[in-house]
C-alpha cells in the first residue's frame, strides 16, 4: 500500500486508487482488532444479533469504520481525536468515491488526509496492538513496520516542503486571511478574490486552498464551516447575507465571527442576538442588561408600531 502513496509512485490516479483501497482496508482490520480484543460481538453490525458460531464461520455483516471507531470510544476507552476520527471517516468516503465515480476531491486532498490516517494507524499499532503480541510476533512485524515508518517520513517531508513554500509566497504575510482547509486539513486555505474565477456573479469565488487546489464561493464556505448541520445559517450584521460563521484563522487561539460574502469580522463579544428575531447583531445592551439589542428592521417595526398605537 505505501508504496502507492509515496510521492515517487508519480501521483496517478491509479496509484492513487490502490493507495486509498489498501489504506481503508488496513484501517479496518486493525480497528475491528482491536475490538476484537474488547469481545468478539463488537465487530458485528449488530452486536445484539452476534452468535459464536456465525462469528467462527466468518458468517456475519461486520462494522464500518465510523462504528469501529465510536465502539472503541466508548467502549474500549480509547482516546482517538476528532481530527483523527474525521479523517477515518473521509478516508472511507474517499474509497467508496474512488469506486464508483472516480476522484471527487483533488488528488493532493486525498494524499494529504491520507497519510494523516497512515501516522495515525502507525500510533494506534504501537500503542493498541503491539503490546498484546508475543515476542516472536512482534519481532515478525518489526521490519514491514520498518518500512512504513520510512516512507511516511518521506510523506511528511513532502507535505511540509509544499507548505513552506507555500508560507514563503502566496501566504506570506496574510494571517488573518488564511484558514485550514477541510478536505486536506493543511493551514492553506486563503480567503479573498480567485484569480482565473470564471463562476461569475451572484457567486464568485472567495476562497482558495492553495495546498490541495480547492476553490469555494461564500455560500460554499459558510455551510463548511458551520458548526452543526441542520441549524439557520447566520446572517451578517453587515451586509445580510445569510454567510457568517465561526472560524480560527491561522495563528490565532480565539474564534471570530467571519462573513465569507463582505469580510467582516467581528469579535464574539461585539455581537448579540436581537431581542425580537434572534438574529446576530452588534450589541447595545448594558452590562446589567437594562437595555436590549435589538437589529435595525426589528427597532424599525417598533417605532412603526409606536406611531400607529
């Protein structure tokens, strides 16, 4: 499998179809190992209908990654980040994609969240599988180990060079601007203008990951970032479109409110919800709360509604 990843497999799409299958496949068996250890039934689909002679017989639906992963969680009390979940679970979206309708996301994304599962499962074999082998059999994985760990040190050189340079030209000097992007998770996703956009009004393109090649407009980046699926875009006190969002920018250990549409941005302390709508808007209320926030149409129907009483 690693020799499909490495940067002089010559970066194909086939090379990198083989990469992310055997890659996905290896996550799999070494998760539902390590399971497995927990108690046979946790690597069924359903553990509630696990029989000891389906499992022996290799008769029975197993797990899927994210499972695999939630189980061991929860119930192996292993610590896996969120970062490292996400890219387990992007990873199995990557294969299936791969499998059926060829590459979705730039090749460099797919390298890149790839080889964040690779140094994962590197620690994960370390820490989870190895202490419970004998002697013999970990002298026996030693050098196929070996060999991963080389290549992924090459992996991550490459990445890294790619990123300096990127750090020493196009990036250079724009902290405020730059975002990490969400398909390779590298530090280069840079806001503003696209050179070359020909998407055209009303949706220009504000966004560029200059690592993996991906380019967004602001309605794009607004549901990327938006912290839970399901929940009202926010709408910017600014210019009101519905593409506010809670980010980090590069460099900085405290989130701000950002409109992907106007490039406003606004501490979280500066805004409030309107007392009548509910929706973000720059806070006036006093610190004992004497006064409300309203936003200007909500203060504008009031004293509508004032003059008419």
């Amino acid at each position: 499998m690693i020799e499909h990843l490495h940067e002089d497999a010559g970066g194909g799409a086939r090379e990198l179809k083989y990469a992310v299958l055997h890659l996905q496949a290896a996550a799999e068996v070494l998760l539902k190992a390590r399971l497995r250890s927990e108690h046979w039934t946790l690597v069924f689909k359903d553990p509630g209908e696990a029989s000891l002679k389906k499992y022996e017989d290799h008769d029975f639906e197993s797990c899927g990654t994210e499972a695999a992963v939630a189980r061991l969680r929860r119930i192996g009390n292993i610590p896996i980040s969120d970062k490292d979940a996400k890219a387990l679970k992007d990873l199995a979206k990557d294969r299936n994609a791969l499998q059926h309708y060829g590459l979705t996301h730039s090749a460099e994304a797919v390298e890149a969240r790839a080889a964040t599962v690779l140094d994962f499962l590197m620690n994960f074999v370390d820490k989870e599988l190895l202490p419970s082998l004998s002697a013999d059999e970990r002298a026996e994985v030693h050098h196929d180990l070996s060999e991963v760990r080389e290549a992924l040190t090459s992996i991550h050189a490459y990445v890294t060079r790619r990123m300096n340079r990127l750090r020493g030209s196009v990036l250079k000097d724009k902290p405020q601007a730059v975002l990490t992007c969400e398909d390779c998770q590298q530090d280069a996703l840079l806001l503003g203008p696209v050179e070359g956009d020909e998407s055209g009004a009303p949706n220009p393109l504000v966004g560029q990951c200059h690592f993996c090649g991906g380019v967004w407009n602001a309605t794009d980046l607004a549901s990327i970032f938006q912290p839970e699926a399901g929940v009202p875009f926010n709408e910017c006190p600014q210019c009101h479109a519905e593409t506010l969002a809670s980010v980090t920018f590069v460099g900085d250990s405290e989130y701000v409110e950002h409109c992907f549409d106007c490039n406003a941005t606004y501490s979280p302390h500066d805004l409030a919800n309107c007392a009548a709508c509910g929706c973000f808007c720059p806070h006036e209320g006093d610190d004992d709360g004497t006064s409300q926030t309203l936003c200007d149409y909500c203060r504008q129907q009031i004293l509508i509604e004032e003059e008419m009483a």
